[in-house]
C-alpha cells in the first residue's frame, strides 16, 4: 500500500488562492497529497470550508469559530450561533469542530482584557459542547493559553482532536497527548529558532503526530514569508525524519494514518487506497 501525506489544516478558501484555488487544489491531490481538510474560522470562513470539501472529493471541512473571531457571535444568542454550526456540520464532508479555542496572544498591550478572555472561554466551551453532541472531533488553536486550555479540557472530559499548530514545550504536549490529543506539526519545525517544537516532535515520536501547513501561512524553509501550500509538507516530514532518525516514507506512513484515526475516516479512507 502507498501512503501519501494526509495535510490536516489549511485554509484554501483564503483569498490569497482566490486566482488559482481551483488548479491548485487539483495539482495537489494528484500529486503528492492523499487527503486535506480545509479548516473554518468564523461562519464565513466555515461555510466556504464546506463548499470546497463538496468540490473535491478528497478535500474534508471543519467548521467552528476562532478565538479571535468569537466577537461575531456578539448579535446571536448561544442557540443560534451553535444552530447554524450544526446545520454546517450536517455535511458529510465536515470531520471536525474547528478551529476553536483561546487565543490570549497579545497583538497591542492590554488587548486581551479579561473580558475578552472570558468570551472566548465561553465559546470554546460552546463548541466543546457541541463537538460532544455531534460526536465529532475538534481542532483546536492555543496561543500564550497552554494552561488555561489544557485545564478546560481535561475538565470538560471530551478528548479527541489535535492541538493545532503547536507552540509550546514538549512537556506539555506529553500531557495533551496524555490526554487523548495529536500534536500538529507544520513549518514552523524547520525553522532554527524553533527549539520547544524540535523537542516536542523528538519527546512525543510519530504516534501522536499529524502534519499540516496551515496553508497559506507559516510557509517552512526555505519558503518562509511566502504564501504556502499543502506541497511544502515534504519540508515538514524531512524535518521530522532528520529529528527522529527515521526514513520520509516512515513519517508519511505513520503521519497518515494518525490523521485517518484523528478525522475518524477509516471506512472511507482505508478503500479507496491501492
């Protein structure tokens, strides 16, 4: 059997492919790329998600608010944002909630007050909820909010998903592995100054690692600054490969597999491969 990389979390409904969405895509799943799953971030971003999953047979969609989005809900009552999420993720191309989460990074000084960290606790419990309801696993972003994070969802009990984009130590990715959680690991594990997420891949090994780009940003090197896409994952598994003293194609095989086992798609992935 041939294992090809299953990209876990991009955004191509991002205006930056707004040109060549379409050929891209289709350059990409013949390629390289097995599988990938277009990650919402707001209503918008969530219903776009789920339009391209119908386009492409093997593009998957989650839906969910960002952290940073959340003051979007602030017209809706709880119900209503969380009707319009279930209605989206009907699909059957939807896999997951996401991306939700907190977000505590602060862009000005004082920005992230308490208040507005207390409306993103609130909806990342929202959509943990719902996840829970709708049996589904969630995609979850944190940003300068390890403990707050951890802590909610160790207390909440309802543990299937990956922490995307991770960026902090190693130890802590043992406890959200410990948990029940992937760890997503995209370019960022090619930078030099990338030392907690060299770790993190060398402490927690293939079992609990999945790949993404987060496309189209945090392009890996040598292609940092620019916009990214699912291709450059090659730089991301010889990255891996390297820290781990394995072979690419074992970092293919196990990365793929974890990502069927995470998006709970093994009657629909496992046929379909030769």
């Amino acid at each position: 059997m041939e294992y090809k990389i299953f990209e876990t979390h991009a955004h191509y409904d991002d205006d930056w492919y707004d040109e060549d969405r379409k050929e891209l895509i289709e350059s990409l799943l013949s390629s390289d790329i097995s599988y990938i799953t277009n990650i919402g971030a707001d209503f918008a971003t969530s219903e776009n998600s789920v339009k391209l999953a119908e386009e492409f047979e093997r593009v998957f969609a989650a839906v969910g608010v960002h952290p940073d989005d959340v003051d979007s809900l602030k017209d809706l009552s709880d119900e209503e944002a969380l009707n319009r999420l279930r209605e989206l993720a009907a699909s059957k191309k939807v896999v997951a909630i996401g991306e939700i989460g907190l977000d505590y990074f602060e862009r000005e000084a004082g920005q992230k007050n308490e208040e507005v960290r207390k409306r993103q606790k609130h909806w990342f419990m929202k959509q943990l909820e719902l996840a829970k309801e709708l049996n589904k696993p969630v995609v979850i972003h944190s940003r300068d909010a390890a403990r707050d994070t951890y802590n909610l969802l160790k207390d909440f009990g309802y543990n299937k998903g990956v922490i995307h984009c991770y960026s902090y130590s190693a130890e802590m990715a043992e406890r959200f592995v410990k948990l029940g959680f992937y760890i997503g690991i995209g370019g960022v594990v090619t930078f030099k100054n990338a030392k907690k997420t060299k770790e993190t891949v060398k402490k927690i090994g293939l079992a609990s690692i999945v790949l993404e780009t987060d496309s189209p940003y945090l392009s890996p090197v040598p292609f940092r600054g620019e916009r990214n896409n699912s291709g450059n994952i090659k730089y991301v598994v010889a990255e891996i490969a390297d820290i781990l003293g394995v072979s690419m194609d074992e970092v293919v095989e196990a990365t793929f597999k974890n990502a069927v086992k995470l998006y709970e798609l093994e009657d629909r992935v496992y046929g379909k491969l030769s």
